[in-house]
C-alpha cells in the first residue's frame, strides 16, 4: 500500500516546520547544509527525509529551507519550502 500525496505533503510541512525552527545563528552555521533519513509516515510506511539548508540570492543572506519526503526508492515526493530572512 503506497502512502497518499496528502500525507507525504502533510509529513513535509510538519518537517519544514521543524526545521525552520532552529534559532538563527545555528541555521546560518550549517548553511549550505543537506542530509536524508529514513522515518514513517502514520500510516506505518516507511519513508525517506530529505532537508536542505540553502544561500538564497534574494533577498540577500537569507536562506531558503527545504524538505522533501518520499516513499523509499521513489524520485518525487511532496516538498515545502520557505525563505528564512536574517534578523535585524
């Protein structure tokens, strides 16, 4: 049984918004940064993570975060993004 798009995009928002969460200073120390890891959806499937900490050119010095999550073995997914700006 495959997971849904519903809950492949459900899971990548949820993980977006972890991964915004890391305060600042720290975000902006592993920039350029990416790395995967096998979790599960809750339906029990397991599933691939994908996050990428990127340099945005606009505007700029800020940082584009993004997460995508997969069945395993899949090329597509369900992706979220966000711009995260420094602070003044």
């Amino acid at each position: 049984m495959a997971v849904s798009d519903d809950e492949l995009s459900a899971m990548a928002i949820e993980e977006l918004d972890a991964a915004c969460a890391l305060p600042w200073p720290d975000m902006k120390k592993v920039t350029p940064w990416g790395d995967s890891f096998t979790g599960f959806a809750p339906s029990g499937r397991e599933v691939e993570i994908e996050r990428r900490y990127l340099w945005s050119h606009a505007p700029e010095g800020s940082i584009a975060v993004e997460v995508e999550v997969r069945e395993l073995g899949a090329r597509t997914g369900a992706e979220a993004k966000a711009l995260i700006t420094p602070p003044r």
